[in-house]
C-alpha cells in the first residue's frame, strides 16, 4: 500500500486524452505527452504530477508513447546513423575478440573465461591440475542466449566434489534469475528449477545441499534464504528478513568452513554462519544487528576478523573474536582506527593477509605476515590510478593476484609472490586498432574549491596534442551515492572521444568514498546537495581557469550519477552545452514515497524516509522532476531501459515529458529506450558497444564533430 494519499483529478477526461501526439516523421516534432493531474499529497503538501499516467508498463498508451520518443530520436539523430557505425566500429576494433583470462585455480582446477571472435557472451571452462590438460567447457553462454534479446549469465557456484554446478539465468533484464543445476560429469541440466532468485548460491560440504537467497515478487529486495536438497520438490525456508529496509544474501567463507548468511542496510549489517559440513544445522547470529555499526567478517584458523565502524571507527578498524563467542563485547582490536586511512577490505590466505586502504584517494595494497616477520605495501608511483585485489579464491598460496590500471594505462592482472616479492605480469590489456599508444596521453589530478571551502579532487586526461583553452571540449563525468567510488580507470572506448580533442574530467564529488568514509557522509541524507554543488563547482573551476567554456562542457552520469545531471541541470544550466543522463533516477519524492518499487525501503538511509516531514522538505527541495521549471536547458540526452528494476523507466519519461512542456529554449531533447533491456542497458559485449556509439555520438554532434 502506497504512504502518500493519492487523489486523481480529471477523471471526466475521455480515454483518448491519454493519447501521445504521434511525430511526424517528415517534419519531426518532440511527442508531447497527455497531462492528466494527479494530486499527491504528503504532510499537508500537495504535489501536482501531470504524468502519473506513464507508470503502468503494460498500458498500449504508455507504450505508444515510447515507440513515439523513439521514432523522434530516430529522425533526430539520423544524420549520425553512418558515424554511430563508424564510431561503434572504432571502439569494437580496439577489443581483443578471441580474448582469453587469466586462469585462476580453485579445488583443483584451473577455472578459464574466453570470448570467441563475433560471439557476444563468454564462454566458461576448466582444466583439471595443469594448464595444460584437456579444457572442459561449462558453460557457453552464447549458446544459452539463442533466442534472448537479453541474456545474463549472474554467476555459477561449483560443488566442493567439482561434479555440479549451480548456475543462474536472466532473460528479461529485471534481475530475476532461474537457478539450475548441471552435472559435469554428464552435461545433463537436472530437473531442479527455481525461478526469481536474486541470482548467487552455495553449496554445503554434502556436495547435494544448496541455499540461495530470493526476491520479494514486487519490490525485487532479496528477503529469503532457502535451503534446497537437490531432487526435493519442496525447498526450507531458512531466514526471512522482514525488514524492508534490508536485503539478505548467502555466501561461503574463503576458508570454506561456513556458509554465511548477511543481512544488509546502508548503516547496519548482521551476519549469521552455520558449519559448511551441517547443512541441516540452525544458524547462529554472529552479532545482532545494531543501528549504525557496519561490520564484516573473515575466517582464518579458529577466529574471524571483524571490518567495522564499532565505536566512532568513522574509517574502519579490524576486529579479532574467537569462533566459540562472536559477540562484540569479545571483539578485540587487531588494527586501530585512522582519521586519515580508510580500511576498505582484507584478504586472507595461510601465511599472510593483504589490507586494500585508501589515503589521499588513491589505492594502497598492504602484506603483512601472520606471525609479524614482514609488513609492506606495494608500490606505485602514478599520481592517479586504480588498484585492487584480484580473484584469489586459493587460501593456501603466496601468490598475491591484482589488478592495475590507470586513466592512460590498460589494465594489467598481475601475481605478486608475497615471499619473494617477485612480480609477474599475467596479462596486460590489448588495445588493438593500431594506433594505440599510452604516452601519447597525459593525465593529472587537479582540486577544485567547493563553495564551504572543500577540495574537490578531479582525475582528468587528454591527448597530449590537445590544446587546452575555452575552446577545448570537456566531458565531465561523476556518481557520487552510496560510498560508491569510481577510481581513474582505463576506458578503450573514451579513446574515441580523445583522440577527437575531447578532455575527460572525473570529479570525486562528496557521496562517493574517494577522500574516506567522512567523504561519503557528507554528501548523504541532508547533505545530499554538496555532492551536486561540489560537481557545479568543479565546472566552474574548468572554466574558469581556462580549461573550457560554458559552450563546451558537457556533463554525463547514470543512475544516482543520473540524479546528479537532473539537480546540475536545474541548479546550474547554463554551465553546460550538452547532458548525458543514463537511467536517471530523477523523481525521487514520488519514488521514496511508494514502497512496491524496486529497492526503495533499502535505501531510506541513503536519501531519507519521506514520511519523516524534514527528510520529504529536503528531498523535494532537490528532486529532478518536481523542480524543472520554465528556462532554457543545456541540449539534452536521456536512455532508459523498459524492464529496469532499479531505476523504473517511467521515471526519466516523466521527466523528459515535463521537460518539454516547461523549458524555453529549442535546445534538443532526446529520449533513447532500450525496450528490451533493463538498468544495465544491452546484454552482450559488442551491443553495449553501440549505446556508447549513440551517447559520443551526441556529444560530437554538438562539437561538430561528425563527418
């Protein structure tokens, strides 16, 4: 049942008003969307939504509507069909076709992911003990999709007699996945189907239990963990989290000996673990959940090691507790808290641990032996770059296996002999097409002043041909939610907009973890604008010292980053010559309101409960969609997927639909839906490709760049 009270008004108004204006194809006219009102109404506040109408997905109407923005951005970007093509071409020659990874080793078997030459999916194999023995395929996933316009393949878990493997399918986009069991041994996909899993599993020590975790029908939360004894028809509840502000998952120690069930909110987090060799045994709590103590644990030997914000840890400290008690009041200190060091993750293997920190925002790697003979970080010089901890599933070795890149060099996977301190380079990125070479670009970190007085890192890099004036083309990318940090990262595809005189500026805006937890909390909840003024900011400073002009700058993001372009765009529009939002998530008072969509009662500790009056003001005050008002905008490009669970479609359609009735420029306004995809846009790696294609395409478009 929905929170707020809904009246609807002009209920006398004929069914066909409801009609979308169709676009003339000639002469090409935006689709301009029916109004009918619909009264909202919270605290005693009333909110008008003329577009309420577009959120029933299987309306001919709303449907016809979309076919109708379609068509118009068809017509409207048909003159850079045949460079959409070249660009798509471009961007697919620097990808490696016949690309194999890095095998890594677990229980036995060297585990391998391949891509073929025109083939979109993976294929998953194994070799058994040597890399040189006969490779045995698992899974071709190209074959699976036969039939699909969408298909993902979310993960599969692998027996511990290496005879089964638990595998979850999604053929909508909506991230409902239908968990299946396959013998090795025969090829045969057993009869045991389960359909609306949240898409991961794990199997006990039995080698016949699994449990996995599945969906509410409506809201998607993952909010049940079943036990499921292959050949039984009749699966065990084991936990339900009746908490909606919580989701629910299952996993398996690294060390193998428990399966572990996590309850998770965005401020709290409760673990439950049961012996991976007692299938049928009650789990046990590890620590109840407490409002506001965050906290994870690892096994190693006869103890777990507890990550946590206990007691003002702002920045995370490591816990020690012995198997016997978990309780906190047992939790002894192993590595204190840091105001300047956020501990973001440890890894565990026999003879050593590896800590992943951040200081200064950028990625340290930290081996320390378990008996204390050495302690050491690895060393990396780049003044920005990005680092992290590579699949190691195999507890008992000395070999180190991560990952390096940086916004100018291809990502490398690397293996580190912890002991030695030799380093190898497993594999090095390709980036074919020719032309390919990393000194020919320059990247740098620079810090913006926010409006309170802050320093607000950007990670920037361009051609080193690239003359750097108002003139210059600046595409300006952030997220800034849920902590989430996007580091410096290697991108083939930007290459394309590089090599094409375009700058690439990552701001670090304040929600994202970039400087430390503190960064994240201040740029939540009723701080959630620093994270928008914080990116208006960093474009003032682009232009103000001369590295663009308003004429110039174009801004991009997606999802939450979404959210972002719709505050930027009615906070500051004339910054910005051009808009990429992807998947927006722009209605946000009607969406926290309406606890049947798709994750919004997890996520009352990112932006607020609405029905508390303060946190309803404060989001109101900043809501995409309930503050576009008559003025000029920035051109503008909008996607969406049909099927998108996390952000609804109607959403960003609402918005453009406002949008063309109150702005008063003749900028464009284009609305790309993917009607056959969800939040994550196309399935397979070369038609991703192509949406990219599409959004270059308009920012080159407004620079005149399209031959």
């Amino acid at each position: 049942m929905k929170k707020y009270q809904v009246v609807l008004l002009g209920c006398l108004i004929f069914a066909a008003s409801c009609q979308t204006e169709k676009t003339d194809m000639e002469n090409p006219t935006p689709p301009v969307a029916k109004k009918i009102p619909e009264k909202l109404v919270k605290h005693e506040d009333v909110r008008v939504d003329d577009y309420y109408w577009m959120n029933k997905r299987e309306d001919s109407t709303v449907i016809s509507h979309l076919e109708a923005e379609n068509a118009y951005y068809a017509k409207m970007t048909e003159h850079t069909k045949d460079f959409q093509k070249d660009l798509f071409e471009e961007m697919k020659a620097r990808v490696k076709e016949d690309d194999t990874s890095v095998p890594y080793k677990q229980n036995g078997y060297w585990y391998i992911t391949k891509y073929e030459t025109g083939k979109e999916y993976p294929i998953y194999s194994r070799k058994k003990e040597s890399l040189d023995a006969a490779e045995e395929i698992l899974f071709d996933c190209n074959e699976l999709a036969k039939g699909h316009e969408f298909f993902n393949m979310s993960s599969f878990s692998i027996s511990p007699d290496n005879k089964l493997a638990a595998f979850s399918i999604d053929t909508v986009s909506r991230r409902k996945y239908t968990l299946q069991v396959k013998n090795l041994e025969t090829g045969e996909v057993l009869p045991d189907k389960i359909d609306n899993t949240a898409g991961n599993s794990v199997w006990a020590d039995d080698n016949k239990t699994l449990f996995y975790s599945k969906q509410d029908d409506v809201t998607l939360r993952s909010d049940k963990i079943f036990r499921h004894h292959l050949g039984e028809l009749e699966d065990t509840l084991i936990f339900n989290e009746t908490d909606e502000t919580f989701g629910t998952a299952v996993y398996k120690s690294k060390s193998k000996k428990y399966i572990i069930i996590v309850s998770y909110s965005t401020m709290t987090m409760e673990f439950q673990t049961l012996r991976a060799d007692n299938p049928d045994g009650e789990f046990k709590i590890f620590h109840p959940r407490t409002r506001g103590l965050e906290y994870s644990i690892s096994h190693y030997g006869n103890d777990f090691y507890v990550l946590t914000n206990k007691d003002g840890a702002t920045n995370f400290k490591l816990m020690k507790v012995s198997e016997g008690n978990t309780l906190a009041d047992q939790w002894k200190e192993f590595i204190p808290h840091r105001e300047d060091v956020l501990l973001e993750g440890i890894d565990i293997f026999k003879e050593y641990y590896v800590l992943t920190e951040r200081k200064n925002g950028l990625n340290e790697l930290k081996i320390v032996r378990w008996d204390g003979a050495d302690s050491y970080y690895l060393p990396f010089d780049s003044e920005t770059y990005t680092t992290y901890v590579s699949t190691n599933p195999d507890f008992d070795t000395e070999v180190l296996r991560y990952s390096y890149n940086s916004m100018t060099t291809p990502s490398s996977i690397l293996d580190f002999n912890m002991r030695t301190k030799e380093k190898e380079v497993k594999k090095e990125q390709e980036v074919l097409g020719g032309n390919f070479d990393k000194t020919n670009y320059v990247e740098r970190r620079i810090w913006a002043d926010a409006r309170d007085g802050t320093k607000v890192p950007m990670s920037i890099v361009h051609h080193k041909e690239t003359k750097i004036d108002a003139s210059t083309p600046i595409l300006q990318y952030a997220y800034g939610s849920y902590g989430s940090t996007v580091d410096p990262y290697f991108s083939t595809v930007r290459l394309s907009l590089l090599d094409r005189g375009f700058v690439y500026a990552l701001a670090h805006v304040r929600g994202g973890q970039y400087l430390g937890r503190p960064w994240y909390e201040d740029g939540k909840l009723l701080k959630k604008k620093n994270t928008f003024t914080d990116f208006i900011d960093c474009s003032k400073h682009l232009i103000g010292n001369n590295y663009t002009s308003a004429d110039h700058l174009y801004a991009m993001g997606g999802s939450a980053g979404g959210l972002l372009m719709g505050a930027i765009v009615n906070m500051a529009p004339e910054l910005y010559n051009g808009i990429v939002a992807a998947v927006p998530f722009v209605d946000v008072v009607t969406t926290m309101l309406d606890d049947s969509i798709p994750l919004t009662t997890g996520e009352f500790d990112e932006w607020g409960n609405p029905d508390e009056k303060e946190y309803y003001t404060y989001m109101k005050s900043y809501s995409p969609y309930d503050n576009v008002e008559p003025k000029d905008y920035p051109n503008m490009l909008v996607t969406t997927g049909l099927h998108d669970s996390q952000v609804q479609y109607f959403e960003p359609a609402k918005w453009v639909a406002k949008l063309r009735e109150l702005k008063t420029d003749n900028h464009l306004l284009l609305f790309d839906i993917n009607m056959d995809a969800g939040h994550g846009g196309a399935s397979g790696r070369f038609e991703a490709l192509k949406e990219v294609a599409r959004e270059y395409a308009f920012l080159l478009d407004l620079e005149g760049k399209v031959l």
